[in-house]
C-alpha cells in the first residue's frame, strides 16, 4: 500500500507496509501515482507528455521508471502486508504481565475545569484520596506481575497528585527500597496542574521523577477560560513562574508541557507560541475528549482549521530549528529509522494487559479514561485480574480487529488507535474515532515531513 501527499516543500511516497518513505522529484511521484494500474508503455507515455522538455530527456524518465521497478524488487515500494497473522501475538506472549501503572493517588482536585473528562478528579464517584497501604500493595501487585521486566512505570495522577503529596513521596521511598531486592528499576512521572509546586516538590521531582506533566493550556485566556479554582478564578497566573521554575531546574529536559485544545481554540498554534515565548521548548497539545454535544467538543466546522494548524506547526518547527531554537512536539515525535516493533505497532498500547489503572481503593481499570465506569472495572490489587473477559475484549484489540483500519494508511503508526476515544464514541473499544483519525493522520503527514526535512539537512 503507498500513500503519497505534498507537503512544505517535498513530494513524499510512503510504503506502508515496508515502513520506507521517499522524497522524491515530480516525475517520481507521479510515475508511482500510475505505477500499480497502468503498464510501462502507458506509464512513460504520459510522463514523456507532462514532463519532456530540454531538462528532462526521454531517458531521464526510463531510467526514473527503472528506479520504481527496482525499489519495488527490493521490498521498497508496494509492499505486500504480511503482518495479519501476527495480531495478537505479542499480547499472548506477554499475557499477564504489567510492565505499567497509572495510580490514581488523588480522587480530588483543587481546580474545577470545564472540560475535565474525570469530572474534577472525582471520575463519577465520591473524593478519595489513596492511602500509603493501599499504594505499597499496588507497587507489590506490580512486581509480582511483571514478569522478568526490569524496567517498571508508574504514574501518579489524579484529580491533583500532589494533594496527596506525602503519600506520593512514601510510596516512592517505599519503591526504592524493595526494587534491588526484585531487580527492578522503578520509574515515575508525575502530572499536575502546577497549583502546589513548591522548592520542595521541584527538589523531590528532580531527584525521583523521570518525568513531568504540567497542564498548562497555552494563552492565559484560554487558559483561564477553563482552568478554574472552585471560585472561578484563572491559574494561569499563578502557575506559570513555578511550572518556569521547575523547568529550569530540570535543566529544560524531562518535562512536557500538557495543553488541552477545544472548540474555543481550535488555532491551538497561538497557544503553543505562548507556551515558546515562556520558554518552555518541550510540548504537546491535545484534542479535548470530552461528552458528545459538551460546548468544548471540536466540531466538523473545527476540523479544516486544526489540520491547518498542524502544518503550520511543522512549518514553524523548522523555522525554528534552522534559526537554532529547536522545540519538542509530542505528537510530531517518530523515529524513520527505529521505531517500535511490528509487534508493538500491530497491537497496540497495552492498556487492560500491560497497563492498568488503580482507583484509591485498589480497584484496576484499562486505563484513567476507564476509571469510574463499573464494567471496565478488571478486579483489585488483592486478588488481581477477575473480569477475565473484559481484559480479553482489550487483548483482542489491535489494527486487524477493526475492518476500518485495514485500508488506512497510518495503521502501523496508530495500531488502531485509542480504545477509549473509539468506546466513548461508538460504544465499542474495537471502533474507530473518526475525528480522531483525521486528527491523526494529518500529525502524520506533518511528522514525517519534518524528519524528511531533518535527515536531508533542508530545514
């Protein structure tokens, strides 16, 4: 399969199944554009009359048609997918073991956004805080189920964590001192809204987080539109100089910048250039998941003017990158030359197998987006995984269990995308987001040319 688009300043042809991209010349592009339904004669006749002139010869486009035949032989171009009976695999092999878990150590939060899909931290149930018993017996559940892994993720989110803050820095003593023992190695993120930062927590998230999330939404206007305390006053002001302080005494690394783009600023470029002006290089900006029919749902109307916003974000991103001030965008982050396995791009993220949840009472959900909702809910960290046959309808899920991802490009680069933005929208975790795939595909497009631009030294 081969998906061809324009962007900036190249012509890319991308292989799906092969993973090669090539930037290529006019006559290139559109030789491959014919190459699969049209033979050679027809293929090079109409080249000779788009393109023949003093500049381009008749063997200059038989010697471009002969380049198509040769990369197609050497698996490059038009490659056949041969990854379907591979779906599921790498989830049978890892079945029962957790590599991952989000702690919600906060039930509770001390802003009161509009938009908030957990409903202000308290995800359509009582305020609760996690208890230091209830955490440690998490962090054991962990070790016991994950296998031979070493390397163990945990996150501590809410509602607010760091309004269970010294619970947060026990469970993190407590980690340190059991993983030698397990040779494990423990590592955390923390996400927070920046109200409670203070020297001590900067001290303490330099020291133990990997990680860490600060929620800011770009302008203060926007910003302050949604990001309420309980007396509807903005936090833009009083949490910009900490998240500034914290930044820099990470050295301007290991953080991101979590802003939340909805339908009252769809031209969330405006925002992104506030969070750069603040001096904050590492960012990234999300669609709202939120109710259908909410005012902060994204629109159709919306649409054409956040794919615009997308390009013109990669367009920035080079700008800035020649003039020497490079930026992080979290969704423009892929690796051509790498990546992930095909394993790990057929199946997926993991949520409900590897990942899960925990509530502060202990109980296992997929995901956070799941959290609240009683029949996702998986078991406890007492007697592990009981609801066996929901965490089967998540270990089905991968990009050949949903018929719509079979002819989309971008398959390999989503696995199918997000269980819970495809439950939230069709009533079924192995449905498709189509706002979100739009969304998503255009990232793509957007991401692979700023690596293109990158690796041939044009930006």
């Amino acid at each position: 399969m081969i998906h061809q688009y324009k962007l900036g300043d190249y012509n890319i042809v991308l292989d799906v199944c092969s993973g090669s991209v090539h930037a290529v010349d006019e006559v290139a592009y559109d030789i491959i554009a014919m190459f699969e339904e049209n033979d050679r004669e027809t293929v090079i006749a109409a080249m000779k009359e788009k393109y023949l002139c003093d500049d381009i010869t008749e063997g200059d486009i038989e010697e471009c048609y002969e380049q198509v035949v040769a990369l197609k032989e050497s698996g490059k171009l038009f490659a056949p997918d041969t990854f379907e009976p591979m779906a599921g695999q790498l989830k049978d092999k890892t079945r029962g073991v957790v590599k991952a878990l989000c702690l919600h150590i906060a039930h509770t939060c001390n802003l009161n956004c509009s938009y908030c899909f957990a409903s202000q931290g308290k995800y359509s149930g009582e305020r609760a805080v996690m208890s230091l018993e209830v955490g440690k017996r998490a962090l054991d559940f962990l070790i016991e189920n994950s296998g031979s892994r070493r390397n163990l993720e945990v996150d501590f989110f809410g509602g607010e964590p760091l309004m269970n803050y010294e619970v947060v820095k026990e469970l993190v003593a407590y980690a340190r001192s059991i993983e030698k023992q397990h040779n494990k190695n423990f590592r955390f993120t923390l996400t927070t809204n920046g109200i409670l930062i203070d020297d001590d927590v900067i001290d303490f998230a330099n020291r133990e987080m990997s990680n860490v999330v600060l929620s800011l939404d770009g302008r203060k206007e926007i910003h302050d539109r949604y990001r309420v305390d309980y007396a509807g006053n903005g936090s833009w002001d009083r949490i910009v100089p900490k998240f500034q302080k914290l930044v820099e005494s990470r050295g301007g690394k290991n953080y991101y910048m979590r802003g939340t783009f909805t339908h009252a600023n769809p031209d969330f470029l405006n925002d992104i250039k506030q969070m750069l002006d603040l001096g904050f290089t590492e960012l990234s900006m999300e669609p709202v998941v939120c109710a259908p029919g909410d005012p902060s749902e994204l629109t159709q109307e919306d649409l054409p003017v956040v794919l615009d916003q997308y390009e013109k974000l990669a367009e920035l991103m080079l700008e800035r990158r020649k003039e020497g001030r490079p930026f992080t965008f979290y969704h423009y982050m892929i690796d051509l030359t790498g990546g992930p396995c095909i394993y790990k791009r057929i199946s997926g993220c993991g949520s409900g197998t590897e990942y899960m949840a925990v509530t502060p009472w202990g109980d296992l959900y997929p995901c956070h987006q799941f959290v609240g909702d009683e029949k996702f809910r998986l078991g406890d960290i007492y007697n592990g995984v009981t609801n066996t046959e929901c965490q089967q309808s998540f270990a089905e899920c991968n990009v050949y269990a949903r018929p719509e991802c079979r002819d989309c490009w971008a398959r390999l680069y989503c696995s199918g995308g997000c269980a819970a933005n495809a439950y939230h929208s069709t009533g079924s975790v192995k449905g498709i987001y189509k706002y979100g795939c739009e969304l998503f595909k255009k990232r793509m497009e957007c991401a692979i040319m700023v690596e293109v631009a990158k690796i041939l030294g044009d930006e």
